[in-house]
C-alpha cells in the first residue's frame, strides 16, 4: 500500500546532488537581466521622472515607467486579487518604501545597477502612517485618497447575547495583544522570467499560485487564459510569501515592452523584506467567564494592518480575520470585528499559519492571564472549554472532527505537565506553558488532476499543486498509486503548468494534500472505471467483476486471469486513457455577521514547553517543547514529522526573534544579520513531535498547525518562571528584562 | 568589460581558465561561469551558507570571496562529491533520514558535513554546533539533517571514510 509509507521525496537524489532547477538555475537564450528602482521614501508625490540618463547606458534595452500604460495597446497599470488598488509600477504617488516606480531590462546585472542609479526621480514627501491602529483614526493621513480613515474593509462575526454573555460572567479580563511585521525569508529569493512570442505571454514563476498568476496576467494585458501559460519550478521555500501574486505582473510588462526576449528579475535579499510581510495586527481581546471556568462571553477587535495595498487582505478578513482570533472554544456569545487598514509599509500577505499565529497569540496567552486570575491550572480551563465533536462554533457550523483537547493533552503529557518540577532560585527559573489552536483552511475552492495511464505502464498525475519542500508531489504520487493500485515507482507527476494541467485554486492554506488528493481519489474512480468497461469485454465478463491491480486487470476472486493494461490499450487502438478530477469545496461566511461555513475542515495543533529564564539578562531557553496535531489519515509518515518540526522550528523564530524593524517607514533590518531566523542553535534541547493519526479520518494538510501556538506556549512558560507577562511579539530577553525590572 | 584578469580555479578536481575582474564573486564565477548551480545564492552576506563551498577542505561562504581570492585553490562542490552515480555517505544519509525540505540548503548543509566529518575527530555538540550553525534551513529540518550528520558520524567510526 503506497500510502501510510515513509518513502524519500521522488527527486531525493536530484536534491541532494544539488540538481533541482530552481527559478534562478533556468537558462534561456538571450535572457535579460531586470531590475527594480524603488522609492526611497513612505509617501511621496512623483514630481518627475527622467529615465532618459539610464537609457544612454550601454546594454540597458527597455526601462519601464508608468508612461508606458498610457500608450495604446498597453495594460492596466492596476491589478489585486481582491480590488484594483496596485500599480504595477508607481504612477504620480508613492506609498512605501521599496515601491517600484521604474524597472529597466538590460544585458547584463551590472548594466541594470548602473541604470538603476542614473534614472532621476524628484519626490515631494508626504504625510505618511504606520501603525494600523493610528492610521484608522480619521484625521491620520491618507494612504489612498478614495479611503478616509485607511479602513479599506470591516468585516463582523456575531454569535449569542454579548452583553446576556458578560452579564453571566463572574469575572471580565480585556487585554491587547500586538504582533509586528515579519519577513518569510524563504532562502530563494523571489524570481520570475517572463517571455513574450507572437502574441502569447509565457511567465516562468516561483510562485504558489500558478492560475491566479494567470488569472491576472490575462486580465492586465486584457487576453484569453490561454494566451498565458504559467510554468513553475520547485520552490526553495514559499511559506506564502510566494503566494497569489507578487512580481509577475511588474516582469511581464517589462518584458512586453521588451519585445521578444525573456527577461529575468530575481529579487535581492534586501528587497524581500519590501516585498511582502506579515500583518501588523493589534487586537484586544475581552472574555467573560465564571468562577469555575466556564467561559460566557467574547469579544475580539483585531486591527489588522495591511500596508500600502490590500492585496489578499479583503477576501482574508471575510472569513480568516474573524475565525481565526476566537479559539477553539465553545463560547455562548462571540462578537469580532476585524478591520482592514491601509498604512505606509509594504503589502503584507499569506504567512504561514496566516492570522491564527496572529490570533492565537493572543487568545492564548488570554487564556492562561484567565486561569491566573481564577488560580486555575491553564490546562483544566481550556479542558472545560474545548470544541468538542458535535459542538457548535461561533460561525454557527457543528464541529465533527475535533481533537483539541486530545492534541493538548499529549502536548502536556510530553513535558510532563502533571510532574512536579523544579522551578529554580537563583538567576535561572523554570516554567511551563502551553497553548492550542484552532484554523480554517480556505472555505471555497477547487482543485481539479488529471490522471493519464500510458500504455507503457506509467501513470500520470497531472497536477497544479506547487512542490516547495512539503513534499506534496510525492504524498500526491503515494495518492494516486493507493488510489489506482498501480506501483508507485510508475507514478510520474506533471506540472505546474498552466498549459499543461487543470485548474487549481492554490498550494496555500494547508489545502494541497487534503484537496488535490480528494480530486485525485476521483479521477482515479474514473480512471478505474474505464478500465473496467474497456478490460471487460476482451475477459468477456461484466465490468463489475474486474478489479485494477498492479499493472493490469484481473477477475475478482480469480487472480490467475489477468490481463496487462498496455494490452487492454493496444486491443481498443489507445495510447493511453485519461480521467479527471474535481474536487470543491463551497462555503464564505455572511459578511454582517460571520454566520456560515468557514472551513470544510478545521487544523487543529497544540504545543506545551518546559523554559528556563535567566533574570539577569532575560534570555529564554527552550528546555523541551512538544508540537502535538490531528493529522487524520496520514500519507507519508516522515514527510508529516518534518512538516510538524518545521512548524515549530518557524514558530520559534515568529515567537523569539523575528521582526522587521521600521523607522518611519524605512526598514532597518532587511538584511539576514540583523534579521535572524532560527538555526540549529536556537533549537529546544528536547523537540517532539506527535502526530494524532485517524485511519478513518479526512486527510489533513499539516503544514501550519502547531505553528501558531508556539509563541503563546512560550510566553505562557515564561509567565509561569518569572510572573511576567509579554503582550507584543517577539519575545526578546530586552523585553522579559524590562518588563522584570518594573519598565 | 575593465580590468578582465585569469584566474585558475581547481574545481571538483578540474582546473578551469576563467576571464574575470578580480572583483567577481566566486559565487557568481562558480555559478554563472562554470554552471555549477548547486551553489546557491541566500543572503549574499555570508550569514545563512546556502553558497557554501570547501576550500582546501574547509566550508567558506563563496558569496564573500573574490575569484581574485581563490586563484590555484582547490575548490569542492556538492557536483564534485561521491563520483562514478554513487552518491557520498552524506548525501546517502541526507536521503535515508529525510534530512530536507525544500533543500535549496541541502548542498551547504552536506559541504559543512563532509568538512566536519574529515577534520573533526570527536563530534561533540560543540563541534556539530560551531560546522553547522552556518548553514540555514528555514522549512526548519533540523532535527533530520542531526540525525543525517550523526548516522554517518558512526558509520565513519565503524570503518568507512
């Protein structure tokens, strides 16, 4: 059986020999080489815009400007996956830094540099705003004229009688929890290469997204789907940063301005940071419960800063911004609102566990300031209020598969959270901590495979789902063989390619396995099916008695009548046989009042560590941490348990470390030294890993779930040693420093 | 193109003649020049080793070293590793314990592994810290690229180089 087996990643040996083409590694003749002029300031008019000097500059072949979108024929400058609110290249106004206002294909990089210095721009500085919740208020300057207040949407969950729930409640705590913008830094850069020919764009992309890409691109350029074809390498890491679309439209035009030769543009490290980030997120956060535990009431406000554009902003808060800061909880009454602000910093996007990391930060570490304040053990008030299955979330949907309680009781049970320990005297004290989450994947999508059987034994999975390190070709493959009975090893996975295989949403959200495997197990019915009815009259027996097996057909209950499938194809004249699969999922909340599906499916994952703090220099050590998630029905056991440790690998660094410094806008980091992530160094002594396997769950995608509880586990941990608690992210000894000496 | 010079690279075991200006990074000679794409461009400030090259058998980040620099020095890339189709016990090992994701680190990861393993008689945690702390893996394999070092750490003790 293919599936519930731990084999190597089908291009092990190309990985390990460094032979995996990335992005960067794609050679094409005559390749030009792009690059970006940015601007220098957070919000500025364009007064004027020389391009003139750089194109004097030998090997400097096209420089783009926003006077290019005034030609006829040309594209829209503006694009967005949810409103029209970008420019592919500044026009008139710039609103943050690192904006492109121009881009220039030359020769070679250093003729592109040399370029990129000499186009004169002249700014008028403007009034500018950072923080979502300063820029909210309704005399803070505007980022987009058309948006006073920069509130660009607010979306509301309504659930129960808030103010019966407060009522009810023997105790109110309300506090405020912030999380800062933070880098994906995926070790490849972002990078694209973009061709036009006869009409007809071909953009190679490490993106997440390939028909989104698409999408797009045609809308832009105002062309047929068709006319766009989208291919995508493997990805060194995405984490959705490369997710929806980031500098595809910027590249294509440079490149039809170009004419026929492929331009390349791949981002320097400095520019990641500019280039998209995690929310800003302000969110306060009020709960009602009584004396023994039970929670009666919640109300969240979560301001979450978006940057310059909205990008996938608007379609996350109708759903994610709400659902994602409750908690798993059975709450009687549950109000969130959620706005999505406009500010002066750069777009901020997808991000691995996308506002649960955010949300559970803050209703976790709320949980454990609860039970403090109750003098409750933080575990037996989170047993009292966990989902349990058939319980109803605050969106009005019943709850079937849930495992909360289970993951964080193994979670606990890891570092032995029943065990009495020593909490320590002198300058190093010891805690525990622990924290649960609860996340939608996306509530309305499709994914479509095609599978092809070759007449020389080899099957096809045709497939948009992106390969960026999780494994997803391979827990696809292992799919597709269980599904078939055919041999792994025959299994050869096709695409990303738009002009290649079918439609698929995206590789984000945690979807792909779960998603693009149910299309799989269809496609593979089908393909079953026609096998049957094709094999059956060459055995001269009714369909319903064949069965697909190995690399043929044979008669139920007679395994010695069999027949090879490349001689069922050669006796009906067929190269191959080929069936499709569709998988969708349908849902989307009520926009007034957060009521309706959010999710087909809820990621569930738990955390709980052991700290140690030392008072004099507030520095934390991680001494043992346990990631505990419901994995449902698992493919490929190995590839789950390197998910699970990277999430919680990520998740240490969010929690700990990670924060891009802005100073009026300027980022002060954006270099990997003053951005640190995490290394082996940084690891916990103990790292464990817990799968809850359910051989007759749903299969569940897990590369986000016990993400988000690390930073609230941690911090938990630390309120626990030291009796300090740590509302704003990350979690610096600075700050554990300050806050013990009274600051 | 000024100041153009020849360099002589020894490289997996093969010397290469390249035109270059001394300034040229190696990276970008090993890359662009000599197709050799295993090495691989992170941070470009020698911090997260995805660039990471032997050089008389020590891991350097080529990101920070000029062509100028390394003008008859023997250079060893994951390409000149193992030989012949069979893979190095390393890269062997990196497979058997599922020791990357996205592997855009892995040949880094392995180079600083191979270094360790021929100059490091006693793998201690400080040795495995201080060899592997210089190479960055964000999709966060750590815990297998560990086991990985370690299994082939105990292989080499049993008897194999």
């Amino acid at each position: 059986m293919a599936i519930g087996r731990s084999v190597p990643v089908r291009d092990a040996e190309a990985r390990v020999r460094g032979a995996v083409a990335y992005l960067a590694d794609l050679r094409l003749p005559g390749m030009l080489t792009a690059k970006i002029v940015r601007s220098p300031f957070p919000h500025a008019r364009i007064r004027h815009l020389d391009p003139r000097p750089a194109l004097r500059i030998p090997g400097v072949v096209a420089i783009l400007t926003a006077e290019d979108f005034n030609r006829p024929g040309a594209p829209r400058l503006f694009y967005g996956v949810d409103r029209k609110d970008q420019p592919v290249v500044a026009r008139d106004r710039v609103r943050y830094v690192g904006e492109p206002v121009a881009a220039i294909a030359a020769e070679t990089p250093e003729a592109a540099e040399e370029a990129a210095q000499a186009i004169e721009v002249e700014y008028e500085e403007l009034p500018a705003v950072f923080d979502p919740l300063t820029a909210a208020k309704p005399e803070a300057p505007r980022v987009h004229e058309d948006c006073p207040g920069n509130v660009f949407l607010h979306t509301r969950l309504r659930h129960g009688d808030l103010e019966a729930g407060f009522a009810a409640a023997d105790l109110i705590v309300e506090e405020t929890y912030t999380t800062p913008p933070a880098c994906h830094a995926a070790l490849e850069p972002h990078g694209v290469i973009a061709q036009w020919a006869d009409g007809r764009l071909t953009v190679w992309s490490a993106t997440q997204a390939p028909f989104v890409v698409q999408e797009t691109l045609a809308e832009l350029f105002g062309l047929p789907r068709e006319a766009v074809r989208v291919i995508v390498p493997p990805l060194g890491g995405g984490y959705g940063g490369k997710g929806y679309v980031r500098l595809e439209p910027l590249t294509a035009v440079l490149a039809w301005k170009v004419g026929g030769r492929p331009v390349r543009l791949i981002l320097e490290r400095s520019e990641e940071f500019v280039t998209l980030t995690r929310h800003a997120a302000w969110i306060r956060i009020r709960t009602g419960v009584r004396r023994d535990g039970t929670l009666t009431a919640r109300q969240v406000e979560v301001y979450w800063g978006a940057g310059a554009y909205a990008d996938i902003t608007p379609r996350l808060l109708r759903s994610a911004g709400l659902v994602r800061v409750v908690g798993p909880y059975r709450i009687p009454a549950v109000h969130v609102d959620a706005y999505g602000v406009y500010t002066n910093l750069p777009p901020a996007g997808p991000f691995r566990g996308t506002m649960s990391f955010e949300g559970a930060w803050a209703y976790e570490s709320h949980m454990d300031t609860i039970a403090h304040a109750l003098g409750m053990d933080p575990l037996e008030l989170r047993r009292r209020n966990l989902l349990r299955p058939g319980d109803r979330f605050c969106t009005g949907e019943v709850i079937e598969e849930a495992f909360f309680w289970e993951c964080l009781e193994a979670a606990a049970r890891h570092v032995g959270w029943d065990q009495p320990y020593e909490k320590g005297e002198g300058m190093r004290r010891r805690g525990r901590g622990l924290a649960v989450m609860m996340k939608s994947t996306l509530p309305r999508s499709r994914s479509e495979c095609r599978l092809v059987l070759r007449a020389d034994g080899v099957l096809e999975l045709h497939t948009g789902t992106v390969e960026m390190g999780q494994g997803a070709h391979t827990a696809l493959a292992q799919i597709a063989a269980a599904e078939t009975e055919i041999p792994l090893e025959r299994v050869q996975v096709i695409g990303p390619d738009t002009a290649q295989v079918p439609y698929d949403a995206t590789t984000s959200a945690s979807r792909a396995t779960s998603m693009m495997g149910a299309a799989i197990r269809e496609a593979a019915a089908r393909l079953k099916e026609e096998m049957r009815r094709r094999a059956a009259p060459l055995l001269e027996v009714d369909p319903e008695e064949l069965i697909l097996q190995g690399a043929g057909v044979t008669l139920r209950g007679r395994p010695e009548v069999w027949i090879a499938w490349e001689e069922v194809l050669r006796r009906h004249g067929l190269e191959a046989l080929e069936a499709h699969g569709v998988f969708e999922t349908q849902g989307g909340l009520d926009p007034e009042t957060g009521q309706g599906i959010a999710s087909p499916h809820w990621h569930q994952g738990a955390g709980a560590c052991e700290v140690e703090v030392d008072i004099e220099t507030g520095k934390v050590r991680i001494l043992r941490y346990c990631a505990a998630a419901y994995a449902g029905r698992v493919i490929n056991p190995a590839l789950a348990t390197l998910q699970n440790e990277g999430n919680m690998v990520f998740g240490l660094g969010q929690a700990l470390m990670e924060q891009i410094f802005f100073d009026q806008g300027q980022p002060l980091n954006a270099n990997m030294s003053d951005y640190q992530i995490p290394s082996l160094r940084d690891l916990p002594e103990v790292l464990e890993s817990v799968l809850l396997e359910s051989p007759e769950g749903s299969i569940h995608g897990l590369g986000e779930m016990t993400l988000p509880p690390v930073a609230p586990a941690i911090a938990n941990a630390i309120f626990d040693a030291v009796g300090v608690r740590i509302r704003d992210l990350p979690i610096t000894p600075e700050k554990i420093w300050r806050a013990l000496h009274g600051e | 193109m000024a100041n153009r010079e020849r360099f002589a690279l020894h490289v997996n075991g093969q010397i290469h003649v390249v035109e270059a200006e001394p300034t040229r990074r190696l990276l970008d000679v090993l890359r662009a020049d000599l197709g050799l794409t295993s090495v691989r461009e992170g941070c470009g400030i020698g911090v997260c080793g995805a660039c990471t090259v032997l050089m008389g058998g020590r891991p350097v980040s080529s990101c920070l070293l000029l062509v100028s620099q390394v003008h008859h020095q023997e250079i060893v890339t994951v390409e000149g590793l193992g030989g012949n189709g069979v893979l190095h016990p390393v890269q062997q090992a990196f497979i058997e314990h599922f020791a990357f994701q996205c592997a855009y680190c892995t040949p880094g990861f392995i180079l600083s592994t191979v270094a360790m393993l021929e100059k490091e008689p006693d793998l201690d945690e400080q040795v495995l810290g201080e060899y592997l702390s210089g190479n960055l893996c964000r999709c966060g394999s750590y815990l297998h690229i560990l086991k990985a070092v370690r299994t082939v750490a105990r292989g080499r003790q049993h008897g194999f180089s």
